[in-house]
C-alpha cells in the first residue's frame, strides 16, 4: 500500500445515505480477483443508464467536481460484505471517504487497502457538504497524524478516531504482514530470550 501522512485535496459529494456496498460496485462485476479496473464500475448503475450512456445528474459525472475525497451521507457501506467496494473506490482514485457512519466491515476493508474511512459527527458532515456546495473548489486536509480534518481557509475543523494499528499500518504503507516484517528484529530478539529462559 501507498503511505498515507497528510492529504489536501477538493471533493466529491454524494448526499445519499445508507450506500450500500452492491450500489458501490453491483454483484455482476465481481467475477475477478485481483484489484485492477474496478473503478470503472464504481456506481455503475448510477452513473450509467441501461444503454451504458452516462448519467449526466450523477456527482461523478459532474465535472464540478474532483478530488481524491469523497464526501458521503450517513451509513455508507452497509450491507454485504465484499472486498471489492473498496477495491473500486481507490481504483478510481479516492484515498479517503468522509460520513457519519461506516458500516464496520466495510470500513475494516478499507482500511485494509489504503482507504481511509474517516468519521465525523453529523453537523461537521454538513459543513462540509455546505463547503463545497458554496465552492465546488474548496479544498480540506487530512492529516492522519494529528487525526484531523479540516476546511481548509474557513478555521473550521474535526478531529477523528482510527485504530491505532490501522493508523501505523496507513502511515507506514503496511499490510499486515508488512507490519509483522517490520517487527522482525523484535520478535527474533523475543524468541532468543524466551529460548535461553527455556533451557535455563
């Protein structure tokens, strides 16, 4: 995974609750197993129409807007427990999802592939739609290290909870079994001990 420390970016809002994970990335495009080119069907069947042409009202066809944040309302990615919703969403570009509320699963596997689900109460949620609805160009920074969001020119700013592993996990670029190779020198100076305690 790519390291993730700090991030300024403009955003993507989608106002709809309760997204659930098969409007993410719909079922019939998940007959592959790696992770590449899942972002072109990201909301498909939002963004398209039956005859496969674009769906010009749809946020992701707006170019209004852009950014590698996207901005969402409460409840996103509830529902099955697939992988590849955040395989779609990095695919495509974001590195971090905004709302009230992550379903867990989904945000267990975000995290797990560099996307970083970032809660926030739901008045912040709104001042953040209300940003970019006032200046689609209004860009926010996402500093893991300090946990915080802000809007950036305005003052205004929240702080957010992540796993602390997760977090050494996203600021390092590390799976887990990166972390566990990080950790090489201490487990084998670990065992060492614990064998000379063993034949002592």
């Amino acid at each position: 995974m790519e390291k993730f420390v700090k991030l300024t970016s403009t955003a993507v809002p989608l106002k709809v609750e309760n997204v659930d994970t098969d409007q993410i990335i719909p079922a019939r495009f998940l007959k592959v197993t790696n992770k590449i080119g899942f972002g072109e069907n990201l909301f498909r069947d939002w963004r398209y129409n039956p005859n496969n042409e674009p769906v010009a009202s749809f946020v992701l066809n707006d170019d209004t807007y852009s950014g590698q944040i996207l901005v969402v309302g409460d409840n996103f990615g509830c529902g099955s427990s697939r992988e590849h919703a955040a395989w779609a969403l990095t695919d495509y570009g974001f590195k971090v999802v905004v709302s009230s509320y992550f379903a867990d699963i989904f945000k267990g596997n975000a995290l797990n592939n560099g996307l970083l689900p970032l809660q926030v109460s739901p008045e912040f949620l709104q001042k953040l739609f209300n940003a970019i609805d006032e200046n689609p160009n209004t860009t926010f920074t996402v500093d893991l290290e300090s946990q915080t969001i802000s809007i950036d020119g305005s003052g205004q700013q929240s702080e957010f909870d992540i796993d602390p592993f997760k977090k050494v996990c996203m600021l390092n670029g590390y799976d887990d079994i990166d972390f566990l190779i990080s950790k090489k020198d201490a487990i084998e100076t670990f065992e060492k001990q614990r064998q000379t305690e063993i034949n002592f």
